[in-house]
C-alpha cells in the first residue's frame, strides 16, 4: 500500500511507522487514520515483523486531533458517525507497537502515545490534553489512560488546564519508561524493538495481553489470567526450545510454534 500520511520502512524485524504530515505538525486526520490502521494491520499480520515503532518528527509526535477537520462538525456528525471510534483498533494489535516520542504530543497525539504499549521520549517531548482550551475535551481515551498512567491528580489538572508535562516529569510520573537524547530517539527505539523482535512471538504476545489485562481485571483476575497464559507457553515447542538454549549456554531458536 502506498501512503500519503507515513513512511513505513520495515528494519530487519522491526516495523517503524514515521506520521508525516510536517506542515500540520501531524495532526491526526481521517486519512492518518485509515493509513495508521492499514499500517499497523499489515505489520500484525507480517509473520517476519515481531515489534513496531510508531513516531513522528524532532518537533512533533503529533499535535492533536486535526482541528481543522473537526472545527465545522456537529453532534450528529461525532456521534453519528462514532467519530474516534476507530483508534480502538490501534490497541487491538497483538504484537507490541512502542512510541518514540519527540517534540509535542498533545491532545489525539497524547492520547495515540499511550495507545501504545509504552513510550520512550526524547529530552524534547511535551505531553498535554490542551483540548480544554478549544472548549472541548480528550476524545481518544486521553482522561483514562492518562488517569490511569499518572494518577488522578496529575491528569486532572493537566486535563483542566491544558498545561503541558516535560519527557522529566512524565518520566518521575511513569508516563514514559525512559528519556533519550533526541537524535538518538528512533535509533533506540528501533533497537529497544528488536530486543524484542528477538524473543519468541507466542511469548511476545502472551506478556503484552497480560500487563494489559492489570488494566482492566481485579488484581486476583489478573493473576488467574497471567498463571493461565503462563501454563500455556508450556504447550509451545518454544518454550522446549527456550529452557533448553538456557541449559546449553546458546540464544533459542525460535519457530514461533
Ligand atoms: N490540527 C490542525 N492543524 C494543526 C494542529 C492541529 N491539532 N496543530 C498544529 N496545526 C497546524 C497549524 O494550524 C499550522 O498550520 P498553518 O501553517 O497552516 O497555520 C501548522 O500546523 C504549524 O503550527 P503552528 O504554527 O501553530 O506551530 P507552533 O510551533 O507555533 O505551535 C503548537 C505548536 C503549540 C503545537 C500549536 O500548533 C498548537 O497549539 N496546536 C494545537 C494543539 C491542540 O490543541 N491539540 C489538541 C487538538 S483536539 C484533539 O486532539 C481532540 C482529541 O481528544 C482527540
């Protein structure tokens, strides 16, 4: 597929997805969207791409929803139409999708980062919820995964008043696992990617279904469905493979059965 709003380069097993539309400092529009889910739909269904980086440019992951768009649509238009709907099926991906965060993610920027399973940042990046301040509010999750991410009383406040959150302080509040100097952001990125492109794609799929489910199961739930995920890996050849590798001192090799 040829895309008009991505690049989307394939680096040995690692899918990295770059949004491109610099003049707008990728604001999220209806042809993002589309292209983003075609995107990431082929790189699940790609049996030799086991990690994705999703990013954008030094000076915006993205900064928003796209305004423009949305400026002249009304009730039945949004909620007719479902409007944002369609982003759920970016955390329906199995296989993990990291973001790389330079520059601003704000409003459906913010909300797209941490629709991924984590985010590094680079020394530049600036999260925020600023939709307040168009009179609306976050529309693609932002006040629960940012609630859930930061806690309540840095969401809300952000939420409010629009402020944005530096890479250190979403750091200290866990909305990001780790900080890197901007140049090296996608570089790293991409490694820290196929650090995980390398490990066994059951497991790989087995891990992210689990810590996703702590968010939405009760803590003995969680646990029952991580014990039987984990009870399952016994039933794969990897596994045999994985214990045995360890045993004889030589990485696995893996079959992905
Ligand atoms: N939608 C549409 N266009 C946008 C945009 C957005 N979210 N953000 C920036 N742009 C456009 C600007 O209109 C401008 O285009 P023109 O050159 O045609 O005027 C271009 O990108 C460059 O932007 P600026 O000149 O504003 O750049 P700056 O460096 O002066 O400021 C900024 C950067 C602080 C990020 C500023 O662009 C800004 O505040 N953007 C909007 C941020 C925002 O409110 N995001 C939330 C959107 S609503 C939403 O996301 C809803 C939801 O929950 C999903």
């Amino acid at each position: 597929m040829v895309y008009e709003t991505l690049l989307v380069e394939q680096r040995g097993a690692v899918t990295l997805i770059t949004l491109n539309r610099p003049q707008a400092l990728n604001a999220l529009n209806s042809q993002v969207l589309a292209e983003l889910i075609a995107a990431l739909e082929a790189y699940d269904a790609d049996e030799s791409q086991g990690c994705a980086v999703l990013t954008g440019s030094e000076k915006a992951f993205a900064a928003g929803a796209d305004i423009k768009e949305m400026a002249s649509k009304g009730f039945a238009d949004m909620y007719g139409g479902n409007f944002f709907a369609g982003y759920d099926r970016v955390t329906a991906t199995r296989k993990p999708v990291i973001a790389a965060v330079s520059g601003y993610a704000l409003g459906g920027g913010c909300e797209l980062a941490m629709m991924c399973d984590f985010i590094l940042a680079s020394d530049t990046a600036k999260f925020g919820q600023p939709e307040i301040k168009l009179a609306v509010s976050p529309g693609m999750g932002g006040s629960q995964r940012l609630a859930r991410a930061v806690g309540k009383a840095k969401a809300m406040e952000m939420c409010l008043t629009g402020r944005m959150m530096d890479a250190d302080e979403a750091e200290r509040a866990g909305l990001v696992s780790r900080i890197l100097p901007a140049a090296e952001l996608v570089d790293e990125a991409v490694k820290t990617a196929a650090l995980i492109a390398g490990m066994a794609p059951l497991a790989i799929k087995a891990n992210k279904e689990m810590v996703n489910a702590a968010y939405e199961t009760t803590l003995a739930q969680g646990v029952q469905f991580e014990r039987r995920l984990f009870h399952a890996l016994f039933g794969t050849a990897d596994q045999k493979e994985g214990m045995a590798a360890f045993v004889e001192k030589r990485p696995g090799n893996w079959t992905g059965k």
